[in-house]
C-alpha cells in the first residue's frame, strides 16, 4: 500500500522543517507542531535519549491550552517501557493515561490512544515522539506505517543534530571534571529560569565544596588533584537523575541544577551526594589513597532569586556556613539571600 500523495507531501515538508532547524528544542517543536497536522489529536511530544539511555526526556510539546501540563506530568518516559509498547517501531495503544504517573491526570482532558513513534539515527535510538488523541477520536488505522516513513525521512535532520550536540560538547565539557564547565552554567541558568518563567514550576540548585582538596595538592601534586576532582565529578553524577545537570564552578566547586524540584528535595539529593563523596578513598597517588568529606549548600528558584545569579550566590552562601560550622554537611539557603542577584 502507496502512501497517499498528499500525506507523502506532509510527511516530506514535516521533515524538511526539521531539517532546517539544528538545536534540540526546535527540530521537536517543529516536529510535534507538523504531527498533529499529520496525525490529528490534542497534543504532540517530542524526547531525545537521555545520556545514559534509560529513558527519554520531553523538550518540546504542542497543542491545546494545557500542552505545557502534560509537558511536566510526561517529562521523563522510562526507555524500557518505550520498548515495550512499540518494539517494532510505530505503534498505537489504546489508552495514553498509561504513560502518565500516578496522579498527573489532573488538569488534563480525558485522554484516549496514542501514537508511539521511536526516532532512530542509524541502527541506534535518538528519540522519541508520542501523539495523543482525545477520547473517542481515534488515529487512522494507517497513522503508524505514516509514522514510520515520517520517522525515515527524519534521520538526516537527527544526524546533523547529533553532531551539532557532538561538537557543541567540546565546548560546554569542563576540562578536568567530567561534567559540564562554568560557562554553560551561566547560559543554562538563564534558560531555567526563563522556561520556570514561562511555564510556571521551579528548579533547585546544589552548591558543592569539596572539604581539604588543597590538601590533595599540596601534598601529592595537581596532577593528584585533577584526579581526585574527575573520581568526584564521576561520583556526583552517579547520584542524581538524567535531567538534572552537573557542572564544574571553579577550583574545587560545582554546581548541580535539579530542574522540578524544591529544597527539601534538593536537601535529600544534597545529602546522599555528600555520602557518595565521603564513601570510600580517593587515589592520589600509586599506593596512596585519601578521604575527603563534601560541603554543600541547596538554594531554589523562585525563592532565592529573582535572577539566576540570586540563586547560585543563595546556595554558595548555604555551602560556606556549613563550611564555617565544621565541614561534611548540607545546608539550606535563608530567605532574603540571593535576592540581589540580577533578573
């Protein structure tokens, strides 16, 4: 069966809008914007593959008013279950509520099918796009083999953007630690806040110190420094979810964004990375081995801010207490700190 010229033209103009994009957000919400063209139903979502490749990560949404509601309630899909409901490609299941977690219906029209369309470069996952229909109106018996010429005809516009992120990694990776460096932080704060400002919600932020690392260097060299810093960043980012974002500050400092969560949550986080930290030695040298304790401070947008700046400075504020106070703790930011920091 020939795909209908019309739909063929569809589906060739939805991927050359893609196509002409080369950031994240903007080849998905191009893409979630042509699919209802394409399929119909309420709402289109796009994910890309997290870094470690156990789940999915919603970075655009399209439809009615509450587009953004099911945005939050579906921000992160587990990968298994993505398999599992379309393991051969392009899939419809009966009911889209099963995608949700318990308790997020609220606020949402009812919900009926959806349209499951797994997005690949190569032999390998890229990404992930969902279309749900309102109850009652169902997709098209043709809408997945639809979906899978569309998700062919996709791949180049995901190759480009896969070298994009590949050769925009060189430039946002700290050089030592292996996490992010501090001027992507500056820029991904901003962006926080301004998605926060838009579309309601919040984010944490962690600020961590490293206890004694001068130490480290003193007595063993830089060299031994730069390794403990590595081993910690790998610890630091062992401990937290696949949305959320580690960065080196500067010296022996980083900084944790937690995208949706508030203090006590950050808290929680704050304080399960302070163990890892302390947990077991660190290498200095052949034969030689060191324990180090963590210092950390948690600060939250929109309570410490207005800007960005705010919360960082809210948060380092937190982190210098509990260094005063003795060291190997968390701290949380007071009300009023931070609230100088720029909009």
């Amino acid at each position: 069966m020939t795909t209908a010229p019309h739909a063929r033209g569809a589906i060739l103009d939805a991927a050359l809008a893609a196509t002409r994009r080369l950031d994240r957000e903007g080849i998905y919400s191009s893409l979630a914007e042509d699919a209802l063209r394409l399929f119909g139903g309420i709402f289109a979502l796009g994910f890309v593959l997290g870094p470690g490749g156990d789940d999915y990560e919603c970075c655009a949404a399209a439809g009615v008013v509450p587009a953004e509601r099911i945005r939050s309630a579906l921000a992160v899909l587990d990968a298994g279950l993505v398999r599992h409901l379309a393991p051969g490609g392009p899939a419809l299941i009966d009911d889209a509520e099963i995608l949700l977690p318990t308790g997020e219906q609220e606020g949402l029209p009812s919900l009926g099918g959806a349209l499951v369309v797994p997005l690949a470069v190569g032999d390998g996952p890229a990404g992930l796009l969902i279309v749900i229909a309102a109850r009652g109106e169902p997709f098209a018996s043709e809408a997945p083999r639809t979906a899978a010429e569309l998700a062919r005809e996709l791949e180049p516009a995901l190759g480009n953007l896969r070298t994009v992120e590949s050769l925009r990694d060189l430039v946002i990776r700290d050089d030592t630690a292996d996490c992010f460096n501090r001027r992507y932080l500056d820029q991904s704060l901003d962006d926080e806040v301004e998605r926060c400002r838009r579309f309601g919600g919040g984010f944490a932020l962690i600020f961590v110190d490293m206890d004694n690392l001068k130490d480290v260097n003193t007595g063993y060299g830089h060299a031994a420094g730069s390794r403990v810093l590595y081993e910690a960043s790998v610890r630091m980012a062992r401990s937290i979810r696949s949305i959320d974002r580690l960065y080196r500050y500067g010296g022996d400092e980083f900084v944790i964004i937690l995208p949706g969560t508030g203090l006590e949550g950050a808290r929680e986080v704050a304080d399960r990375i302070r163990r890892e930290l302390s947990r077991s030695p660190y290498e200095a040298a052949a034969g030689a081995a060191v324990r180090l304790s963590a210092s950390a401070g948690v600060a939250a947008w929109p309570e410490h801010g207005p800007g960005a700046r705010g919360v960082v400075e809210a948060g380092d504020a937190a982190m210098r207490r509990v260094k005063d106070a003795g060291k190997d703790g968390v701290g949380v930011a007071r009300r009023g700190e931070g609230t100088e920091g720029r909009a």
